[in-house]
C-alpha cells in the first residue's frame, strides 16, 4: 500500500532527533495534567511540529481499514512511557498503560488522487489515557502549519478538494467538540480507544514492529488481521464486515452509543439478527427512509442500512458524526455485499 513507504520514514524518524520546539521529547507532566495543554507542541511528542516529525519514542501505526472521514489523510502515532507497555487482546482494544497518548492527524490536499501534494493539516485529535481513565482532546491547525491550538467547542472548515474519484467537492469539514468524542469512543460509562485492535492492526509486521519497541507484550504467533476492504481478491463478506465494524461498530456495540437500536457490528458478531439481516428498526423515524428493514437479503436498495449510509442529512446519515459527503467507494461495497445475500 501506498503509506507503507510514509511509515517506514516516520519509522526512521523516530528514532532521531530534530531542533524546534518540541525537541525534548514526549512530557509525562503534561500528558497526565488534569487538563489539556493549550498547544500540541506543549506534549512533546514531536521533536518538530511544523514539519510532523515524531520526537523519540512516539512511533507511526496505520489501520488496514481507516474510518472514512470525508476522504480525509490520516495519521497515527502512539506513545507508551518508557518502561511500560500494553497487554495484547486478541478481540477487544488492547490494555494500554497509563501515559500512553494516540495521535490522529486528519489532513486534506488539494486533490486527494495524489494527498501528498500539497498537503495541510486541519486538526489532531489527542487520546490519553490519564490516571482515571481516557481523555479526548481535538486541536485545529493554525493556518501557517507551525502550531495546533486546544478546541474544545471543536470548528467548522471549509475545504475544497478534488475526491479519490476525481468528484470537485467543496467541504464544511467538522471537527467534533469534546462531548461528540466521548460520543464515538463511549465503553459503557467511560470512553476508550477505537482503533488499536489486533485485527485492524495485524498487517505488514506491523504488530512485531511494536513489540521490538517494546510498547507490546504477548503478542502471540500467527495473529492474523481483517482484510482491506476494497481488495476484491478477498472474500466479500470479510471485507464488507471488515469495513462495518471500523465504521459503525464503534457506536453499535453492546457498550456503544447506538447499543439501543439492538443493531451491533463489529466483526466478531455472529447473530444475524444483531448483524441487521431482517432485523426492523428500534425506532421507525425519518431516519428509515420508510423502509422496514435494517438489511434485506438480495435487495440493497430495501435496506436501510445503505440508505443511511449514502444520505448526508443531518439526522439520517450514517455515521453520524465525520462526514458531510458519501463514499461511493464504501456503497459500491455494501451494495454488493447485500446483493450477493441469499434471499431467505
């Protein structure tokens, strides 16, 4: 893949060190304050903040399947405290220690067909795990690329960009408030990581990489992850699960956000009911489309999973949150997967 070049850089970069603010490396007083910093460059966490560079110790990770986010570029770090490390869990989010911080970069160029090129940031989304659990921190970009500033009422940006399939889109990107991430990362009455499970992150020895940096342990042989969602030389079923449960299953599981509408999708679920085959909605609002069926089996276009899916009206969109634009790419994808269902 295309980032794995990126990675490998980063890799590199890590492991140096480069001047500018920020150059002293990750600050455990600041990451585990009671409050948020008002700068990123405060945490340390890069050695150069203007131009990305990781500060020693805090390594790049990339998703097999990253959440769709108005087609916009992401970028992972992760820091553990020295000495520390996470515990490996072969289904859920691995047991991370307290210090650990997750950096999510969101990015936009000006034609997405080629995202390194002129590229900017627009914000960076900071998870900590404090003392007493998970803390979610959004910081905007300032307009020279030199600094992200704290938002906690989040911002609205406009963007123009040229989509993947070459579509002109002209975005009022979001960046969420606080309360809409604990709204994504809600774990029953605490929030919590989404990403860093074994099956999103077990490609290209990526999870080996951890362990030789010694922010993992017991990783065992073997581990295998989810398949790309849109190589079609994997099965389709895998690959549209793959992608339902990075997009939606964050919200739809038993301790997620939507766990009332019974409707629950990470990849491991196995009832058909739950997965929405058949199943009729909690509520029957706008939100169905007057459709009466969650997923109907050969009839996508029945189904109101898809319908939520492609819609971009605030109230019926799914997700709900990070998007003001449909994937074609990720409806082409259920679709089929729906019409490939035997009908019952």
């Amino acid at each position: 893949m295309k980032w794995q070049g990126f990675l490998a850089a980063l890799f590199l970069l890590a492991g140096c060190s480069a001047g500018g603010k920020g150059a002293r490396g990750p600050d455990l007083d600041v990451i585990l304050a009671a409050g948020p910093a008002p700068v990123l460059s405060d945490y340390g966490l890069f050695s150069d903040v203007a131009g990305a560079v990781p500060a020693q110790g805090v390594l790049p990770y990339e998703l097999i399947n990253p959440l769709f986010t108005d087609h916009a570029a992401k970028h992972r770090l992760v820091f553990v405290p020295k000495g520390a490390s996470a515990s490996f869990n072969a289904e859920d989010v691995f047991s991370f220690p307290v210090g650990t911080v997750l950096v999510k970069t969101f990015a936009f160029a000006p034609d997405m067909r080629v995202p390194d090129e002129g590229a900017y940031r627009v914000e960076t989304r900071l998870l900590i795990h404090k003392t007493e659990g998970w803390a979610a921190y959004p910081y905007v970009w300032n307009e020279d690329q030199t600094e992200a500033v704290y938002r906690p009422a989040g911002k609205r940006i406009d963007i123009e960009t040229v989509s993947p399939a070459a579509e002109t889109l002209q975005l009022r990107y979001a960046v969420p408030n606080q309360n809409q991430c604990k709204t994504c990362h809600q774990a029953g009455d605490a929030i919590e990581p989404i990403g860093p499970k074994a099956r999103h992150l077990a490609h290209e020895g990526q999870l080996t990489r951890w362990v030789e940096a010694g922010i993992l342990d017991g990783l065992p042989e073997g581990v295998a992850g989810e398949p790309y969602a849109f190589d079609v030389s994997q099965p389709l079923d895998a690959r549209a699960r793959a992608w339902l449960d990075i997009n939606c299953a964050h919200c739809h599981k038993a301790d997620g956000s939507a766990s009332n509408s019974g409707l629950w999708l990470p990849a491991t679920e196995q009832t058909g009911a739950r997965i929405g085959l058949l199943k009729h909605p909690v509520a029957a609002g706008r939100g169905s489309g007057g459709l009466k069926q969650v997923i109907v089996p050969g009839d996508p276009d029945a189904s109101i999973l898809l319908y939520r899916m492609a819609s971009t009206e605030p109230g019926v969109a799914m997700p709900e949150l990070g998007r003001s634009v449909s994937d074609p790419e990720s409806l082409a994808l259920i679709r089929e997967w729906i019409g490939a269902m035997e009908t019952p």
